[in-house]
C-alpha cells in the first residue's frame, strides 16, 4: 500500500486514523450565562483553544503513522562509473600456507598457518586494498582446491566482498588444485549475467596445472564468448626462473606452472601475468590492474529499504512536550489566580 509516497508494513493500522478527530468532540465544559452579553469575546482563546485540538489530532496521527511502518523500498538505479566486473578466483591449496618465496631467499619447510607471512595472508591483505580502490566495481568470488566454490555471485555490495576475502584466508588448505574447474566457474557468473562493461578474471595462485583437452576447449569458448580479460598473479612456491623466462633446460619448459601459461597465452583473450617475486611486486600487480581496469561501467546501486518511523514519532514526541508544556503553565496561572 502506498499513502505519503511511503509504503507500509501494517497498512491495517492506517484505518485507526479517524481517532485524530477525537480532540473535537470533547465534553462541552461552556457555563450557561443569563445574559450573554456580560461575556467578553476573547478571540485569542478560542485560537489557542482551536490550536490545542490540532495538537492533539496531530499526536494521535503521527503515533499511529509510526505504528504502522512506513519504509522506503529498496530500489536498484542504474549510473555510469568508471571500473570492471571482477571475478577473484583464489588458490586454497596446502601450498598457499607456505611462507611467501622471494628471488634468493630459500623456502622456508615449515607452514606459517595462522601468520602473517604466508601466501594466502598477503594474498588477502592485497586483495582488500584493491577493493577499497575500486568504488564502482561488481565484484565475485570463487575459492578452490580440489573443488571450485563460488562463495560470492557478482554484487557491488562492497562488505559483502571482504566478509567474503577474509574467511577465504582462514583454516588450513587442502592438498589438491583444480584451476580448470575454477576458471569454468568464473565464466560461467559471467555467462549468467548481462553484459555491464569490463569483465575481468583475477586469479591468485601459486602453481600450475595441466588442463584436460576438454576443459581446455571449454575455457577458450567461455572466455571468448564471454569477452573476458584474465590476470594471473603467480605467488610462486621456489625460486628461480621467471614463468616469463625461457630455457633450455625442458624440465622448466615442462612444469605446470610453464605450460598453464602458454595455454593462457593461447586462448586470443586480454591476458597478463605478474610473477610475483617480493611484496612490493604484488603491490604493483595490484596497482597495474587497477589501473587498466578503467572503462565506463554502467552500475547498478541496490539502495537498501529505508525505515521512515523516526521522522513520525519525533513529531509526535514535540507536540506532545508542547501540551504537556502547555498543562503546567495553564496550572501555574491558575494557582497564581487564586492566590
């Protein structure tokens, strides 16, 4: 039901609003004069008289407009901003508990589950940076292992999204990953939706994996079709060569993490990799991306639904101090009267 512009959670309460006129119908308290013509006409009285009752109806209006729940309802507008739809697919392997790996520095043997050096910790400290840039951004989140688990669909809901970022870094990884089954995921958000501007894949990982000819092929036609752009941010797990790197030695040439990034390389899509060899590089990565990542969005805002009570009980709440105000001082003048 509609009244006021306003909608309202107990529209039944509205029809209790013919009490308003109560205030005009009390007991006549006139005294009958003989003659009539004694009595002064006080017209000040009679506005002040007629301004009580209309204080009164107001009060018994407003309480029972509070009463009722009016709200605005939530609305979804559409504005133009500049930013990206961003899927973050993040590796919850056993690997991204290991201490980060920089060039020259030996990996640590023992896990860092819990501290502040371990991938997954830095992944999700920079991650949130990049969210807290990016205003107009829709974001989505897939974690996975073994298994992909779109945890977050794509929303601008911003709180959403770090809720979401940091219960990714909790717990311990599992043993196994599937990139494949988490890159079909992210497309798949993707080809649900309608087309907004920018649309990006972000994947944070440690390693590589060698896809199946099948998911091969279902990645290059999700993607294409879907206009996608894929960033990977490799935290790798040794030191090292580059994935970018090439050498003659054909075991490099023949690691996972060398062969995913030739297939990425394949798939005629926008594609970057940031070899991540320090925290100031990941800092960098995630500067780079924001800054590519530009492009006239058309967003859509979901405006939450809007309690309108306050206005209606503070009115209620002042008129009433005015009558009781009111009250004492007809009680005062009266006593000053009669001494």
């Amino acid at each position: 039901m509609t009244l006021l512009g306003l909608q309202w959670a107990s529209p039944m309460m509205l029809l209790l609003l013919p009490l308003l006129l109560l205030p005009w119908f009390t007991h006549n308290q006139d005294k009958t004069v003989a003659w009539s013509h004694f009595v002064p006409v006080d017209p000040l009285s009679n506005l002040i008289g007629l301004t009580f009752k209309t204080l009164a109806s107001v009060v018994i209006a407003s309480l029972i407009l509070t009463l009722a729940g009016p709200y605005i309802p939530e609305q979804t507008i559409e504005r133009v901003g500049n930013g990206a739809e961003v899927v973050i697919l993040v590796d919850r392997s056993r690997s991204m508990d290991d201490p980060f790996s920089t060039r020259g520095k030996a990996l640590a043997v023992n896990r860092t589950v819990g501290k502040g050096d371990s991938k997954r910790r830095l992944a999700k400290k920079y991650l949130m940076e990049f969210v807290d840039k990016r205003p107009d951004d829709r974001f989505g989140f897939v974690l996975f292992s073994d298994k992909a688990l779109d945890l977050l669909p794509l929303t601008y809901n911003k709180d959403s999204i770090r809720a979401t970022i940091n219960a990714s870094a909790l717990g311990k990884g599992l043993s196994e990953t599937n990139i494949a089954k988490a890159m079909i995921k992210a497309a798949e958000m993707y080809e649900k939706e309608s087309y907004h501007g920018s649309r990006t894949v972000l994947l944070v990982s440690d390693g590589g994996q060698e896809f199946s000819a099948e998911d091969k092929k279902t990645i290059a036609e999700l993607y294409k079709r879907e206009t996608l752009t894929l960033y990977w941010i490799y935290m790798r797990s040794t030191t090292g060569l580059s994935i970018e790197e090439e050498s003659d030695d054909d075991s490099w040439s023949k690691t996972p993490e060398k062969r995913l990034h030739k297939f990425f390389k394949s798939l005629d899509i926008p594609y970057r990799v940031f070899d991540i060899e320090s925290v100031k590089s990941f800092s960098e990565a995630i500067d780079t991306i924001d800054k590519q990542q530009d492009q006239t969005l058309i967003v859509e805002e979901i405006i939450p639904r809007v309690t309108k009570t306050e206005p209606f009980f503070w009115l209620a709440m002042m008129t009433m101090l005015i009558l009781v105000l009111a009250q004492f001082y007809t009680a005062w003048g009266v006593r000053k009267a009669h001494e």
